[in-house]
C-alpha cells in the first residue's frame, strides 16, 4: 500500500471557477479539496520508475551496436518515436 504525505497550501483561483468547483464537488458528495485533488490526480497520472541499471566504464558493447550502423537494431523511426531509447543512446532527436 502506498502511503502519502499532504502538505496544506495555498493559491488563488477566479471566483467564478472556485464556485464551480465547489458546486461540482458537492454534487458528488466530496469536499472541495477532494474533488480538486482527484482532478489534479486525473491530469498527472504516475510515471512509472525506470529500473536504474549500471553503465560500465569505457565503451558498453551493447550501446556502441545500437549506435553504429552496421550493427543497428532498432531503425532511426523507431529511436526517434522512442524517448526512453534516445536516453539510453543519448540521442537528441528534436
């Protein structure tokens, strides 16, 4: 089970959008503060942890064949559709 720290703070809204909050938060039965912290929850969803993994010293055999076009495995789409390949490769495709 995942346990959680709340931290009370403060921000300013629009009247008119702090009413409607409120009024959609009573409609279903929650506080305020729920009903905002669900919102806020829906519109950033958990990014799974990338398992951390040791990158030897000198040249990795591994990453020098995905670099190097004689030994490519994966093609320039695929890494440049694929963040978490350019990270690996320390590629920038932007």
């Amino acid at each position: 089970m995942r346990t959680s720290t709340k931290v009370q703070t403060a921000f300013r809204l629009e009247t008119d959008l702090l009413n409607r909050l409120k009024r959609k938060a009573r409609a279903r039965g929650q506080s305020l503060n729920s009903y905002v912290e669900n919102v806020l929850m829906k519109d950033s969803p958990l990014e799974p942890e990338l398992p951390k993994i040791e990158i030897p010293d000198g040249p990795c055999p591994l990453v020098e064949a995905l670099r190097f076009p004689e030994g490519t495995w994966f093609t320039e789409e695929e890494i440049a559709a694929d963040w978490k390949l350019q990270r690996i490769l320390k590629i920038d495709c932007d």
